[in-house]
C-alpha cells in the first residue's frame, strides 16, 4: 500500500471481513459497527505515515481495542475484559466463513427488505448514512433512524445457525435495482458487493447473481441519451456496451451451469447472455430466449415473468401469440399495459397501441420512463396521421 494515501476502495472492501471477526469474537453488532468506523477513521489518518503490513489485521485489532474500551463503561465489563485475555494477539485476518456470516446478519429476515439493504450498504459496503439517504433520496435523519433499528434489532441475533443465501442474495439484487441517484451507483455497489459474496461461496445462484448483474451492468452506457431519455434494448448503440463485463458475465455465468444446480439467477443471466451476444438486435435468439422464460415460470411461477414472457413470445412467434400469452396474466400486473402497447404496434394496430402507451405512461413508476411511452404514443400518432385517408 502506498505511504502517501490510503486505497479507499480497498478500505471498503476490508470492512465486512474486520466486522465479522468482531461480531464471531463476541462484540455485539451496533458496538462492532461503531468501532469499525472509529477504527476507519484511524486508519485514514495514520496509514499514509505508517502503513502496515498486514492492514486488515490492524483493523481488527484497532477496532477491537476500541470496542474494548467502550464496552468497560457497561455492564458486560467483567464479560468483555475475559474475552480480552484471549483474543489481545493481532492474529491472522479472518476468513470468508465470517464474512458471510455478516452478509446473513445484515439481511436476517426479521429486518424488512429496505433496512436490510439499507444495513448491507453500511455495514458490509462501508458507505456512509449520508450516502444511503442521498441514494434513496430521503433526509439523513430518517435513514439514520432506519439504519439504527436494524442495527438494534441484528443485534440480538446468535451466529450459530446456517444462514439464508436466498436472503442475502435478494437483499443484493434490490440494492442493484435500485440503480444509481446523486452521487452513489448503486448498481456498481451491488456488483462490488456480489463479487464479495462469490469469492465467501461456491453457490452456482450466487455465481448467476453476479454474472446477471454485470451482463445487464454492461448495457449501461446505452441505455439513455445525452438528454436523459431512455433507449429501447432494440435501439441501443451496441457498439457502446461493456464487453469486458460481458465477457466476465458470460465466463461467470458458464461456471455456474456447469454445476448444474439451475436457479433463477442463472435463468435470468442466460437470457441477459443471449441479448448480449446479438450483434444487432435483428439477430437475437428469441426462441432460447422463451426456452428459457419456461425454465423462468418453472421456477418461480412469477407474474412478472410470465409478463416479460409474453413479449419473448411476440418476438420469437409473431406478435398474435404473444397478445394470447399476454391475456393469461392480471392485467392489473405494473407494466403490462406498456407491454400490450408494444406488441399491439409489432401488429400494425396503430390505434389501440397509441391509447395503451398513453395509459402506461400515466401509470408510469418514473418520469424517464412516462416521458419514454408519450413520446412514443405521439410519433404513433403521427404515423397515423401521415396515413393515407380511405376515399369515402
């Protein structure tokens, strides 16, 4: 490590090894938390003089000593002070058991999915509260109130049973969902954080999880205009895509079929593949595609799946049998009605589409995207009237 400045990232990335060993060492997780950060701080004011050679046992050891100190004015002092006689040897770094034992805590599932990814975010990602709001836009007093609770409540948790993969894993796919506002990518976050996770397991979801992350990460660059507005998959400038994400989705991703073990993740990330390995979007395989929507609906019997099948459908059969898969699902379901909108223009029904896509952008969850389906209903609409009129 340099002496003249500390490697931040690389700081983040030692934090849920350093808090985990805390924690297996007996330190409950609010006073951790509170003594990794002290620790952190410590850490950014003395390294670029003195950097050590092994910084996250240094971390460990810094921020027990801190825990130490600040558990001696408790109760627990008698309790603390003996586990001090065992563990006041720096000793190596921990290893990857505990680390995923923290990601178990952070998203224990009596925490509900906003505190839990809200959790995962300080404690295991390292960011600050002030960070999490501004991504999640709300005021820095609420997410510290959120952030707190759940801190409070993981607390009271014991480490002795197998943790919930599924959990953690769905607790990261939120956080990338999420996308990016102000000055925090959460997508980015939520990769970084998946890479952890692969490296703490051999789980073939995790693998997919990862590999769907940045297969759809690499598409980034084209997805929106200089001016904000959206990009249809279809119109994207495939000349922009990341293909060294690509190709590390894809590697990732075959590892994890070789396995064997098919989960949704690695369903998600082969179609995700199969879009990027279209030259144009005229060549995409949409018979694999719906192939593996089947194996989708197989295992999560989603709505939502079924929904994003119908439009496969009108793809790989003509948009008349992707309507009849479409009128099987609720009509109620978010974003149905954009899709009814498409593949009735992929019909020529030029009318219907034009009220539709009107209607799906009042219903619209963001502006980007209200904005996307009027202007898509207006340039209808224009083709309408460019038509010629019919003689009466």
């Amino acid at each position: 490590m340099a002496a003249d400045a500390v490697d931040e990232a690389r700081l983040r990335d030692l934090i849920p090894g350093v808090l985990a060993a805390l924690v297996h060492r007996g330190a409950d997780f609010a006073s951790a938390e509170d003594a990794v950060q002290e620790a952190l701080i410590r850490a950014v004011e003395t390294w670029p003089r003195q950097p050590p050679a092994d910084p996250k046992g240094w971390l460990i050891t810094t921020a027990w000593h801190r825990f130490v100190d600040l558990s001696r004015s408790e109760a627990a002092r008698r309790r603390r002070e003996l586990l001090v006689t065992d563990e006041s040897a720096p000793g190596p770094a921990v290893g990857v058991d505990e680390t995923l034992h923290l990601y178990f805590l952070c998203a224990h599932p009596s925490l509900t999915p906003a505190s839990a990814v809200a959790l995962t975010l300080r404690a295991v990602g390292g960011l600050t509260t002030r960070q999490i709001a501004r991504a999640y836009l709300v005021p820095e007093a609420t997410m510290a109130q959120r952030i707190s609770r759940a801190k409070r409540t993981v607390s009271a948790v014991r480490l002795d049973r197998p943790g919930d993969l599924r959990t953690v894993s769905r607790t990261l796919y939120l956080v990338f969902n999420e996308g990016y506002s102000g000055d925090l990518d959460l997508a980015a976050e939520a990769i970084r954080l998946a890479r952890q996770l692969h490296a703490s397991t051999d789980d073939p979801e995790v693998a997919g999880l990862l590999a769907l992350f940045l297969l759809h990460h690499a598409r980034r660059p084209a997805r929106t205009r200089p001016d904000g507005s959206l990009v249809p998959l279809a119109e994207q400038d495939r000349g922009l895509w990341r293909r060294d994400l690509i190709a590390e989705g894809v590697r990732v991703l075959q590892a994890a079929l070789a396995r064997d073990r098919l989960g949704e993740y690695q369903a998600q990330a082969a179609i995700a593949a199969l879009h990027a390995d279209a030259q144009t979007a005229e060549e995409t395989d949409w018979v694999q595609i719906v192939e593996w929507y089947d194996e989708l609906v197989a295992l999560t019997d989603s709505p939502v799946v079924r929904l994003n099948r119908a439009v496969a459908v009108g793809e790989a059969d003509g948009p008349q049998a992707g309507l009849a898969a479409l009128a099987e699902i609720d009509p109620t379901l978010p974003r149905y009605t954009a899709s009814a909108a498409y593949l009735h223009e992929r019909a020529g029904d030029l009318d219907t589409a034009v009220q539709l896509y009107l209607e799906a952008a009042a219903q619209a969850p963001n502006l980007a995207e209200r904005n996307h389906l009027t202007l898509r209903a207006a340039t209808l609409r224009g083709h309408l009237a460019d038509r010629p009129r019919k003689a009466d």
